[in-house]
C-alpha cells in the first residue's frame, strides 16, 4: 500500500503542488491527468525521491530554495526524506517523462543496466517477459537506442523500469508524442503488466483517453492541487473531465 498525505512542493516563494494526497493499493493502477504545468511531473518526482535530491543539490550550490512537505507511506514505513536509491530498493521505480534511455547503448544494453538491482535469476526472466510484451524489441535488441522510434523508445523505458522488479511503477507522460495507435497499444500493455505482475502502478498522463479505461482510481491535477477524484467510471461521467479530456 502506497500513501502520500498533504504534499507541498514550494519553489522559492512558487507553489508547485498544493496539498496533493493519494492512494495506490497493491495491483492498483492509478491516474494522475493535468494538462502541462499541472504539476504531474513534479508530483511525480517527490513521490520517487528525485524532488528531495533535486532540493538537497540546490541548497548545495546556492540555487533555488525548493521546499518539501508532507508524508509518503510505503507498506507501513514513512519514506519522505528516503532518498531516490532507497526508495528503488524498496521497489519504488519512476519511469521517468521523454523515457531518458541511453542513446548510446543498444536495447539489451539498456534493459541490462535497468536489472542492476536484481538477483540474476530475476533478471533473466524479467528480461524475457520485457521481450514477451514488447515484441518489437526482439528484433531490435542489439540497435542503438539513439535509432530507435519514438513507440520504441517508451517500449524500452518502460522495460529498463521493469528489470528494477518495480512493486510500486511510476510512469511520468508515457504516451508523450506517440501517434494514437501506439498510444491505444501501450495502455493495453501497461494493463497487462499490473494484471500479470501484480505490479502497482500510477500514471501520470496528459492523454487521458487511452488511460482512463484502465485505471481503477484517478485524480484531476490543476494548477498543482487535485481538484476532482474518483474511480474510472465516476472520472468519464464526471462533465467537467469529460468535456476537458473527452471534447464530450
């Protein structure tokens, strides 16, 4: 069980998430839609740990005051001052937005440098299932990640996060510039991975008509604050979220 309570993220004197909590139950998968600048990819930064990182860092230099407050709960232990590598071992894995691959590696690369927190037996039959769903990369494994399609790309960001034998997925814009098919597909896909490896997952998305089918609660971020909640259906019939994300 994953819990965050009253989190608020200042930068300097700017208010970036305003008092935002949410919940994602073991298998779950939860949405978190906003349009750009919501504060989606923030949210998901503090949830991940890289928000406190990215404040520490700051602080150190002399940069931009960035403050934290609020509670993260993972299965009973309070993480919010965790930092992002503890939070990994923990199972906590940020699929992060624009994928950030290694470009200069190639696919099996890559998915070889995500299983670094796995036992050898883990990875290899993690790396397997990344194969089974994900077929494209089977022919592609050993190109460049630098040549690889925007679709590919995702495919293999989200199977490098898989190889860290995530229990709790974050996915930060996955459907960020992929053409509607590729999008439809890869909302399938996340739905598999959350039914055949009891994975709990949070998406945070701007795409909302792909992912809300699939969800089974969601949040509505604007201007950093979730102004509605509720599960998928109460979100499509809701006729503020169906006029915003829908054109309903």
């Amino acid at each position: 069980m994953f819990e965050a309570l009253g989190l608020m993220v200042f930068y300097e004197n700017m208010l970036a998430l305003n008092n935002v909590s949410l919940a994602c139950g073991d298998n779950q998968i939860v949405g978190v839609f906003g349009a750009n600048s919501a504060g989606k990819s923030t949210l998901m930064y503090t949830l991940s740990g890289i928000m406190e990182d990215i404040a520490k860092k700051e602080e150190m230099a002399g940069g931009e005051r960035i403050t934290l407050r609020g509670s993260i709960n993972f299965h009973g232990r309070e993480i919010m001052h965790d930092k992002p590598s503890r939070r990994a071992k923990a199972g906590i894995i940020l699929c992060p937005e624009r994928r950030r691959i290694f470009p200069e590696s190639s696919v099996i690369e890559n998915l070889k440098i995500g299983g670094y927190l796995a036992k050898p037996s883990q990875a290899a039959e993690t790396l397997e299932y990344v194969f089974k769903i994900f077929p494209p990369l089977t022919k592609i494994k050993h190109r460049l990640g630098g040549f690889l399609s925007g679709g590919e790309q995702q495919m293999l960001a989200i199977g490098r996060a898989l190889m860290a034998q995530p229990k709790l997925l974050l996915l930060d814009e996955p459907l960020l510039g992929l053409s509607p098919a590729i999008q439809y597909w890869l909302a399938k896909s996340i739905k598999e991975i959350a039914d055949e490896r009891g994975v709990a997952i949070i998406v945070a998305e701007q795409y909302a008509r792909p992912i809300m089918p699939i969800i089974d609660y969601g949040y509505i971020l604007e201007n950093g604050s979730a102004v509605v909640e509720g599960d998928k259906d109460e979100l499509m019939n809701n006729p503020d979220v169906k006029s915003a994300y829908f054109g309903a």
